[in-house]
C-alpha cells in the first residue's frame, strides 16, 4: 500500500510538474531571444500573467461557431497535457508509464492537431482554412519522420514504452550510433515542425502569408484562447521531455529510487530543460524564417533522416 500510495504521488508530481514548468519554459525562452537580439524583452513570468488574465475575460465566440468550436480547446488541453504527462521527467516509477507507448503518444499529438485543424475551419473563416491546411500538410510529412525514429528506438530496444528505453538506455552500454544520431536529429526537426517554432513557423507574427498555428487560432478569445495556449506550450514541454527521456535520460530515478533520487532526478530534468531552452533560442535567432513552400523539403529531409536511421540500425544488427 505504502509503494503504491508512492507511485500514485509520483504520477500526481509529475502532472503538476509539467503543468507549471511549460509556461515558465516558453518565457525562459522567449526572455533569452530578447536578450540574444540585444532588447531587453517580456519577464520570465509573462506567459503566466498572459494567461491568467485570458482566463479572467469573457469567451467571444461567432454565432456560425458549432459545438467543436467551443470543445475543442479543452479537449486539446486535456490530449496535450496527458502526453506530457505519460513522458518520465524526473522517475520511470508511475502508475500511468504502462500507457507510456511511443506509438500512442504520436496517436495522442495527432488527435490534438486534428481537433485544431477542424476547429480552425469551423468558423469558415478565410485565415482558419489556410492554417488548417498548412497544418494538415506538414503533419502529413512530420508523422510518418516521427514514426520512422520510433521503428528505430524499437527495432533497437525491443520495446516502445518510452520507461522501458529510459532504463534500457540508463543501464546498458548503447555507446554512440549513427542511427540513434540520425533519429535525434529528424526528431529534433519534427518537433521544430510541430511546436511552430522558426524556421517552420513564428508564434510572435500575424502575417497572413506566413502563419500557421496563429491562423487557426485568431478566433478564439478569453478561457478558450487560454487553454489553446497552455496546449501550446504543453506540447513544447512534451517534445523537450520525450527528447531528454529517450536520448539522454541520465539523471532519471528508477523503479526502487529513493527520496534523494527522485530529487535529483527533478534538478537534472530542470537542467536539461534549461539547456534546452537555450539551445533553442540560439536556434531561433541564428536561422531565417522559411517560405511555407520550403516546409515540405525541410520535414523531407526529416523523413529521410528517420529513414536512414532504421536502415543503418537494420543493416548493423544484421551484419
């Protein structure tokens, strides 16, 4: 009773974890761009205050608008948020990590497009249609790249439960591999993809002939505006955490880990989204913003990448 009381008080941890890290995530690496650009930029604590006072007006909704228009910002939340919350931060020891499924996961990121892009075209608005299109297409390219470096992970590991790659990883000699290398790198670009950070897209632009994610959510306002972002903001979290978790998950506290562990396991999470957030405004500041047409060359590329990567791994193990 005692162990499993344990687990359930991890699994609750690492709900809220992600739940409040992810604003401070986006602010930490919107602060750092600023500073990179040499201005002096929003606080580190904006993105909270942002929401908190979205959260405090009036939801405007349009009198076309059908009952997916009004569901679909929770719905997305909630998909968004049980993904981040599946991806071991700091301990593999949680009730929910049997759930924890690569392939599941890519399942629940492609639900929560799906409802934005079929909330984007609801209203039928011009600007809603063009960015559920442009989502619709990169996601046809970054899905398969993302399912490319999951067949790699599991042809390597036998496994695709990500606790499962996590300890395997932690406590066998993987050394470096041209294939894991390979799949960090398309993943890495997909989730530039699918986060709608630059090259691919720009959150801090209303450009009609660039947006994307922006587009889809010019409509909504107030509690629902909110939650459309903490949704953003959760799926960068997801991403940073399923790349820590994979590729590097040194520092996670096992199956039989103590109090001390589990702390350490939290302070080496917070340091690898700290290095993380730097490396992707560097990223951001150092590279121009692409034309929507070039997208489908830069996630080819990334579907390539995985390609490789799964033949390169195959091709070793069969030698």
């Amino acid at each position: 009773m005692i162990a499993a009381a344990i687990a359930v008080g991890l699994q609750l941890g690492q709900l809220l974890l992600v739940l409040l890290l992810a604003p401070l995530l986006t602010g930490i690496v919107r602060k750092l761009k600023a500073r990179m650009l040499a201005r002096k930029g929003p606080p580190v604590l904006q993105p909270y205050r942002d929401l908190a006072k979205l959260l405090r007006k009036e939801a405007v909704v349009a009198e076309n608008a059908s009952w997916l228009f009004r569901a679909a910002p929770y719905l997305m939340f909630a998909l968004l948020w049980l993904a981040a919350a599946l991806v071991p931060t700091f301990t593999t020891r949680l009730p929910l990590s049997a759930a924890a499924d690569l392939i599941a996961l890519v399942g629940l990121l492609a639900s929560a497009r799906f409802l934005q892009a079929l909330a984007g075209v609801d209203v039928g608005t011009s600007f809603g249609g063009i960015g559920a299109s442009r989502e619709m297409m990169i996601a046809s390219l970054a899905e398969p790249a993302m399912l490319m470096v999951v067949f790699t992970v599991a042809l390597f590991i036998h496994s695709t439960s990500i606790p499962a790659i996590a300890e395997f990883v932690l406590h066998n000699d993987v050394g470096l591999r041209v294939s894991f290398a390979l799949g960090l790198i398309s993943l890495i670009m997909v989730a530039v993809a699918e986060t709608g950070r630059i090259p691919v897209d720009n959150p801090a632009t209303h450009l009609e002939l660039t947006m994307v994610h922006e587009a889809m959510v010019l409509e909504y306002s107030g509690r629902h505006l909110a939650l459309v972002e903490a949704a953003q903001m959760l799926r960068i979290m997801f991403y940073m955490a399923l790349i820590a978790s994979v590729f590097v998950p040194w520092g996670l506290a096992g199956q039989g880990a103590r109090i001390e562990d589990v702390g350490i396991g939290v302070a080496a999470f917070l340091g690898k989204l700290l290095a993380g957030a730097v490396l992707l405004a560097i990223f951001e500041v150092s590279i121009a913003k692409m034309r929507v047409f070039r997208v489908s060359e830069f996630l080819g590329v990334a579907l390539l990448l995985g390609l490789l990567a799964t033949i390169f791994l195959y091709v070793s193990q069969s030698a």
